[in-house]
C-alpha cells in the first residue's frame, strides 16, 4: 500500500537519502516502496539540536534515515545516560524510545523521541 504525502509549495522532504523540493503548487505523492521519510518540520539540525532532549532526537532521527543505524548507537547511550542524570523524569521517555530502538521501530522511536522534547519544553518552561 503506498503512503500518500501532500505537499504544500516550497516544502521539503526526506526520502531515504534524497530531499525531494516541491515546485510552487501543491503536490501530492505516493510513495510505494522501504524507504525513511521525514518531513522537513520534522527535521533536527545539528545546529537547532540546542537541548539535551533535542540531541537525543537528532541521533535517533539520525538513526532513522541511516543505512546502518548502529553507529549511532553509543553516542546516543550517552546522551540518554547525561540526560537521565539531569533530569530523572526523563527516564519513562528514554525507556519508551529504547523499546522502539530495540525493536527495531526507529520511525516509533523518532515519535517517541518528540515526546521527550516536550516532556524538556514543559520542564524548562516551570524554571
């Protein structure tokens, strides 16, 4: 079954390795095959990666659109370890994209991981 994406003008999409740029109308696409899609709101940079949680979410999406995933694996132990010992409230969110990590749900992950950085954007707002 091909997932169906409507794009607005301008947007931008991650499909497997490629970003697809859409024209100045609406376009939809149906994309029917394997591949990591990530839309551009979706999309952490380095630079926009400026909290523990949203790091944590950069190596999990960088997981996500990953060939091999694995090598990404330690940095991300160790951004979820520090993060956990800052914030211990953090610690069901981690275990949550642990799960989908370990079994192999790395978009799941990736929602999991968006939970996360609210869950910081609530504590943060309370400081």
């Amino acid at each position: 079954m091909a997932l169906k994406v409507e794009l607005k003008p301008h947007e931008r999409i991650i499909i497997g390795e490629s970003l697809v740029t859409n024209g100045d109308t609406r376009t939809t696409l149906l994309i029917d095959g394997e591949a990591p899609i990530l839309r551009e709101k979706d999309v952490l940079t380095p630079e926009t990666a400026d909290t523990p949680a949203r790091r944590v979410y950069l190596a999990v999406q960088l997981m996500y659109l990953e060939k091999a995933p694995a090598r990404f694996h330690s940095a991300y132990a160790e951004l979820t370890q520090d993060l956990v010992r800052a914030a211990p409230s953090c610690l069901p969110f981690v275990d949550a994209i642990n799960q989908q990590i370990l079994t192999g749900n790395l978009y799941k992950a990736l929602r999991e991981a968006r939970a996360l950085v609210a869950h910081e954007e609530e504590i943060l707002s309370h400081v």
